[in-house]
C-alpha cells in the first residue's frame, strides 16, 4: 500500500511540473522596472492629460508622438501611419528586428471614449495607490506598462536580435472604416508574429483574457402593405410590417438565445407609414397612424459570437427566420463584420500556462483565464487567427468608459515586471 502511495505521489509530481524559477537576469529585469516605476507613472500621467478621444485626431496623434519618442530612446525603429483619409488619426508602429526566440507583437491603442469637449480631462490622484483620469486603464496604463517592460529588457541588454512589434492604434474605439484598411498594418504585423499579447485593462490581479466575442452588425428592413387598418390580416392586406416585425424578433429570441456566448441584441426598431433612419448617427423618425396598416419597419442591432463557425450558423438561422414572412410583407436582413472572434485556442492556453508559471515564480500565484462573455471586442482579435494570444495585461482599475475611469497604481509596477520576465522568457526559447 506504502509502495502504490509513493508511485501516485510521483506521478502527480510529474504531471504537476513547478514553475521554472526566476533566473539572475530575470531579477535583475525585474529590479529595473522597479527602479523605473516612479518615471513610468510620470508618463502615465502626461499621456491622460493630453485629450485624445478618437475623433480628437491632434490629440490622438499627440499622445502617438510622447510614446514614440520613448520608444526611439529604446532603438526602436518608430514609424507613424497616417490614417486621415478614414477620418482618424493613424497608429503608432515600433519595431526591433531579429530572429532569436519567438517574435511576438505588442498590441494597445491611443484613443479613448472621452471627447475634447468632455469635463474629464486629467489625470488627479485620490491616493498613493489610487487615481483617476480618462483613459488610464483604457488603456494608457497598459500602454506604458508595455512600454516600460521593453526599456527593462533594453536596459538589461536583451532586445538585440529579437522581433518584437508594437502596435498602438489610434481608433480603437471607434474603428475606422473600411477595416480592411484601418487594419491592414495590424494584421500584417500578426502574420510576421508568433504571439500577440494584449494589454487592454486587466480584468483581475490573477485573470488574462483567453478568448473574446467577435461583434457584427444587423439590419433588417420590413415592407407591408399600406392601407386601411379595416382590413387588416384580410386576403390582400395581410399583416403588415410591424407584426412582421414583431414575428422575426420573437422568433430570433425563441430559436436563437441559449447558446454559450452567442447574444444578438435589437437596439433601435423604427416602424409605422414612414420611415427615416441616419444610420451612422443612430437616429431617426418615424409617422404613423393607428387607422393605417404599417408599412415599414427597420431594426438594427448587433451579434456577438465567440467563433467564425457560431456567427455563420446564426447568420443562416436568422436568415431563415426573416424568409418566413406573415402575409403580405417581405423582409431583408443585412448584415456587417466589425471585430472577429478570438476563440479559446489550444495554444492561446498554452500562452496562458507560460505566463501563469511567470507569476508563480515572482510568488504572486497562478494566473487563470477570464469569461470571454464578460469581455467586449478589441484589437487583438484582428490577429487571432495568426497568432497564440492573450489579453488583458494591462492595467488595473475600475469604471472604463465613465468620468469615474481609475486606476490601482499600488498593482502597476507588479504588472509590468511579469510582462517583462514573459516576453524575457518568450524571446529566449
């Protein structure tokens, strides 16, 4: 019996292998970020002050040249990337070239939801471990974390002969279109790369984002016949366009809600004798009498999906759903690619395992991986499909997107060394 107990106790030892521990040069890297991390929240703090909503295209491209300059003192090669005739400002690129280890790119944004005119401007702190500002874990944190993991690798003589790209777009939040040319740069650099690593804001000190949903847009446009409501449901007047419309939702909700991370959402419905919709603005009007049979109706809304293969199967049951029209109106849905999907991959989880044995060796515990449900779209789902990836290395802190948008800075230096001694470690397999 004693024999079959150590026999088991050696083969979940085995199975368990324990996180390499750290070397010299990864505590040596992990010194510099220390030393580094009263400069780096000083930069944290310039970057938040300069306005750069994503359609404050100056301020954007701002904010793009503070963070090159600091890349150019690293020697890295910098190059800005005009994207003006999509009406936004461009990406920040940075690059050093090398063939040792894996090659792996770097991806964050400039813009944040906060425009010129927004009352929240700056960056004010609330105490020694805690500030707020707009954008500063949206992600200027994650921004200069990114940053400051490079110069402790820099400063450590470990950036030569590497590939190691950085990509900081400057419409993350409101995407420039078409993708196919907001995009374009962002993709090549995943197709030369054999990782990406976000740095989106952190969704927990012991959480990375190993999958998000993909989001697509929908339109459906309905026709009935217009006349008087007398005879409506009778042969020739038929239903009209808002049962219509009332049929295709309650039929989108009864065959379609359930699935594991699929939601699809109707935001604005439109409907009566006539109809104008602004869809850029996502506003519109509408007139109607209830002694006439409506005769149009538009519904838009979004899809989000955690797979190619889960949004082309939606698409064809919600195509099909809209082709069962009620007598005597037609319908037609339409539908619009925005972010792709990053699926839970096999190798995003082995990522996920190299960068969870990094923080077991600097003793802060295991590192797991985050409901893709509770996370939205972003930029490195552009990637996704060439690369092992994981997101949310950025900073921590609470409210995104409002004027109560904070930061932790007691977990900022922490969250720098252990992307520092990952990409360390990357880049030396």
């Amino acid at each position: 019996m004693l024999r079959i107990t150590i026999i088991c106790f050696l083969i979940f030892q085995f199975l368990e292998t324990p996180a390499q521990e750290l070397s010299k040069k990864e505590k040596e890297i992990i010194s510099i970020v220390q030393k580094n991390n009263d400069m780096a929240i000083q930069l944290l703090e310039k970057a938040v002050n300069i306005n750069s909503g994503t359609m404050n295209l100056e301020g954007v491209k701002e904010v793009g040249m503070l963070f090159k300059d600091q890349f150019d003192q690293i020697e890295m090669d910098t190059k800005w990337i005009d994207m003006s005739n999509l009406n936004r400002a461009g990406h920040l690129f940075a690059e050093t070239k090398g063939s040792k280890g894996k090659r792996i790119l770097l991806i964050g944004h400039l813009d944040t939801v906060f425009p010129k005119n927004s009352p929240f401007q700056k960056m004010e702190r609330l105490s020694d471990s805690m500030a707020k500002g707009p954008g500063t874990n949206d992600m200027k944190g994650g921004n200069v974390i990114l940053l400051y993991a490079l110069k402790a690798l820099h400063d450590a003589g470990e950036l030569t002969d590497a590939q190691i790209i950085v990509a900081l777009t400057g419409d993350e939040e409101l995407t420039g279109k078409p993708i196919s040319i907001s995009r374009k740069d962002l993709i090549e650099a995943g197709k030369r790369s054999d990782i990406a690593l976000g740095f989106e804001n952190s969704t927990g000190f012991n959480n990375v984002t190993l999958a998000r949903r993909g989001s697509s847009g929908w339109k459906i446009e309905i026709k009935g016949k217009r006349t008087h409501s007398a005879g409506i449901f009778m042969k020739g007047v038929g239903a009209g366009a808002v049962f219509e419309s009332g049929r295709i939702l309650n039929d989108f909700y009864e065959t379609l809600k359930g699935e594991t991370y699929l939601t699809f959402n109707p935001g604005i419905i439109l409907g009566g004798t006539e109809v104008n919709y602004d869809e850029p603005s996502n506003t519109g009007n509408a007139f109607g009498k209830t002694n006439v049979v409506a005769q149009s109706v538009i519904i838009d809304g979004d899809l989000r999906f955690i797979s190619e293969k889960q949004k082309e199967q939606t698409r064809e049951k919600m195509i099909e759903i809209v082709s069962n029209n009620l007598p005597e109106t037609s319908a037609e849905i339409t539908f619009f690619d925005s972010y792709p999907a990053m699926p839970p991959t096999q190798k995003n989880k082995d990522l996920l395992k190299k960068f969870s044995d990094v923080s077991v060796a600097m003793g802060h515990g295991p590192v797991e991986a985050w409901d893709p449900s509770k996370r939205g779209a972003a930029d490195v789902s552009f990637v996704a499909q060439y690369v092992a990836c994981i997101d949310g290395l950025g900073a921590m802190g609470t409210w995104a997107h409002t004027p109560k948008e904070t930061i932790n800075l007691l977990t900022f230096e922490i969250l720098t060394q252990r992307t520092a001694v990952l990409i360390y470690r990357l880049i030396n397999e």
